[in-house]
C-alpha cells in the first residue's frame, strides 16, 4: 500500500523550498554537499519530504518551521 500523498501541499512545499534556495543563491548541489539531502526530488514534488528532512532544510535556509508554514499560506 503506497503511503498517502497530499499532492497540492507537496507541490506548495517543493515551491516554496526552491524559491528559498535561489533566494539564499546556492545550486541543488550545494545543498545536497552542505546537508546530505537530494533537494532535487523535493522541489519536484516527487519526494513525501518528512519533518525531520523538512526541519534540516529549514535550519539551513535559517528559518523556523513556524515561519516555513506562515509563509506557505497554508
């Protein structure tokens, strides 16, 4: 049995995950070196990110969760 998928929050997350790397000015490479973490299946909304992973990118990002979700708008 395949695990639930919420593919509109997927996608809103993966959006707002790519405009905060482009905004911080490093390539999906480099996140992948600084946090082991293949952004490229996230921001394809290919990947059920968890929230642990979520967390890590919000650390790197120098964000709180909290303001992840305030300003996803959902």
């Amino acid at each position: 049995m395949q695990p639930w998928r919420d593919t509109t929050l997927l996608e809103a997350i993966a959006g707002k995950l790519k405009e905060l790397r482009v905004a911080k000015g490093v390539s999906q490479e480099t996140v992948y070196e600084d946090t082991g973490i293949h952004i490229g299946k996230i921001e394809t909304a290919r990947y059920n990110i968890t929230v642990s992973t979520l967390s890590k990118l919000c650390n790197y990002y120098g964000i709180t969760l909290k303001e992840f979700f305030d300003k996803l708008g959902k």
